[in-house]
C-alpha cells in the first residue's frame, strides 16, 4: 500500500516534473529543468505562495507548541478535574477539519456581525475572511485551536515521565517555578519538543484544506499556500500537470531540508540534555 499509493506515485511525479505533460496528452515532450526555472525565476504567484506559506508556518509552529506546552504544564499541575481539562481541549484535534473550519466561517461571517450590532462589541465589525490585513490571524486563530490538542497530549505524555524524586530534590533545594521549568521540566522533555515540533512544521507546510475552507485562497491570492499553487496549476488553470509536478519537488525538497535541520539540531539538544 505505501509503495502504490505514495512511492510510486512520487517518482512519476518526479519524472513528470522535467516534462510539460498537461496530464492528459499521451505525447509529451522532455524539456529539463525548465520547469523549476520557471517556476522560481519567473512565477510571482508562486514565490508568494511560497512567502505566506514560510510566514504561516512560522506563526503556527511558535504559537501551536508554546500554547500546547503552557496547557500541558497547567494541567498537570492541577490535582483535581485532569481528565475534564484534557477532554476539553483535545476535543477540537477529533473534529474533522472541514466540518470545524465551516463551523468558523459560521461564526467569522454571522457571528461576529450580530455581535458588533452592540455597542461595546463595535470592535467586531471587521472583515475577518476578506480583508487580506486580518485574515492572516484569521486562520492563525482556527489553526491553533484545531491543533493544540494532539500536541498538548504528547506534552503532557513526557512531563508524566520525568522522576518524581528530581522534582523533590529541586523543590528541597529552593527551586523557584521558573527554575523548575528551565532547568528540569524543558531538558526533560526535549524529546517532546523535537516530535511536536516536527509534526508542527511538516503539518503547516502541507496545509491545504484548512485555508481553502477558511479563505480560497484569497483575497486576491493574499492567504493562497504553496499547495493549493500546486492544485490549481494543475487541475484548475493551466492544466500543466509537468510544471505543477516541479513546484511539487520544490516543495519537498524545503520541507526536507528544514525539517532535516531541524531534527538534528534538537536531537543534538537531547544528547545535551
């Protein structure tokens, strides 16, 4: 099944990337690397797409973690009502994407309207999906929500696993919160971080149906991510199925390398740690 569903399909992808086969012509012709140069020298939409996507990733990788983390503390320093707490926020990462992302275009469009009608709710009237300045934090806000629940698990997982005498030796010699989190609870759990974060950045590069519910791609291409560039060079404009397989390989290859750098320098901090 890995072979014929993901494999094979992307060594022909690969192949096609050096072709300008539309994905239906039986003739096509080999034309090199054309297509790459193309699509990072002279496709603006492209390398926009490429920009907001850096810039989404960034925003959800920093914030998913750190507020999946601060969860993930809290929680487990209450004594009582854990199972509540952690049912509660992890309920929002077993909706289905789609279902919830309509949930909140349901509230961004009819909601909010209805609520700025009062007064001391003016701040409301916004265009939370049309305008390109507030959308961004938008599907940031949606974004969060929907995927701090497996990350605050995975968090609260590795905190349950540090000694419970390392943390009484530290509370013994005078250890402040601060000095808890710094000195023991981070080094700790580094193997947490490095998963989560590794999650966090493969998931963000890839997304797609999140933003196309959210948004389309717009305003005016303002919020479109290197994926949904791909789909509609291929399927939905041009139909040039050989340059949408080039942005492809373009694609894994920033997220290979990334996420390569990424790993090692955190696993290094483990071995660190």
């Amino acid at each position: 099944m890995y072979v014929i569903f993901l494999v094979i399909p992307m060594l022909q992808g690969s192949y096609y990337s050096f072709t300008n086969w539309d994905g239906l012509n039986k003739h096509y012709s080999f034309i090199g690397i054309e297509n790459f140069i193309e699509a990072i020298r002279d496709d603006a939409n492209f390398r926009s797409s490429i920009v907001f996507t850096a810039k989404y990733v960034l925003f959800a990788v920093v914030f998913q973690n750190a507020i999946a983390l601060l969860l993930a503390l809290m929680i487990e320093s209450q004594s009582k009502g854990k199972g509540w707490l952690r049912t509660i926020f992890f309920m929002p990462s077993m909706l289905s994407i789609i279902i919830s992302t309509f949930m909140w275009v349901f509230v961004f469009t009819k909601v909010m309207p209805a609520l700025s009608k009062y007064a001391v709710l003016k701040f409301l009237d916004i265009s939370w999906l049309g305008d390109p300045n507030v959308s961004f934090f938008t599907i940031m806000l949606v974004s969060v929500w929907g995927g701090i629940g497996t990350l605050m698990i995975i968090y609260m997982s590795a905190i349950q696993g540090i000694p419970m005498h390392l943390k009484e030796a530290a509370i013994i010699d005078g250890a402040k919160p601060y000095h808890m989190l710094r000195y023991i609870t981070l080094p700790l759990i580094a193997h947490a971080l490095t998963i989560c974060i590794f999650l966090t950045l493969n998931n963000s590069f890839k997304v797609y149906d999140l933003i196309y519910a959210l948004t389309g791609g717009g305003p005016a291409r303002a919020t479109q991510v290197i994926s949904m560039n791909i789909l509609e060079e291929a399927y939905q404009r041009n139909f040039r199925y050989g340059y949408a397989s080039a942005k492809a390989i373009i694609l894994f290859l920033i997220i290979l390398v990334i996420t390569l750098i990424q790993v090692s320098v955190m696993k290094k901090r483990e071995v660190e740690a």
